[in-house]
C-alpha cells in the first residue's frame, strides 16, 4: 500500500481534470481526492495498492487527460487510511 500526492500544473482547472481523475482512481479501487489549489494547480491524493497507484500516476498526463498538462511533481507520503474519493 502507498500514498502518493501528485501536484499537477498546466491548464488543468475548469476543463473536467478533478472529475476525470476520480474516474480513473475509482476504477482503480483506489481512495484520495482531487482538489483545486488557488494558484491554478490540482492536487491529486491517491493511496491503494502500490500498482494501483503507479497505474493511475501514469494516466495524469496520458492522452484521454482533459485539458493540458505541463509538469507532475509526485512525493510519497504515510498512509493514512482514506476511505472513498473526493473532489473539492
């Protein structure tokens, strides 16, 4: 199990990108969330399975990812036993 937060810059806010990564980490059985920062910027928590989460990782700036994204800055974190997937 881990916990990675991924902070994701470009053109990512008001295009469906929160939306569409809850879609892809829901599928992957995976708990987190995804929320606007004020500087334009998403921040994307996803904790599950590590291949879970590397698989999902990989999908941030994939072709079917909404909008235009720039640069992914990833660390890992402690787990802390999130339960569902938000998005704020």
């Amino acid at each position: 199990m881990t916990r990675t937060v991924a902070v994701v810059s470009g053109h990512v806010q008001g295009v469906g990108y929160r939306y569409f990564v809850r879609g892809r980490a829901e599928a992957a059985g995976l708990t987190g969330s995804a929320r606007n920062l004020p500087d334009g910027r998403v921040e994307v928590v996803l904790e599950g399975p590590d291949t879970a989460v590397a698989a999902v990782l990989a999908e941030l700036d994939g072709p079917r990812a909404p909008g235009t994204v720039r640069r992914i800055d990833t660390r890992n974190e402690p787990e802390q036993g999130s339960r569902g997937f938000t998005t704020a």
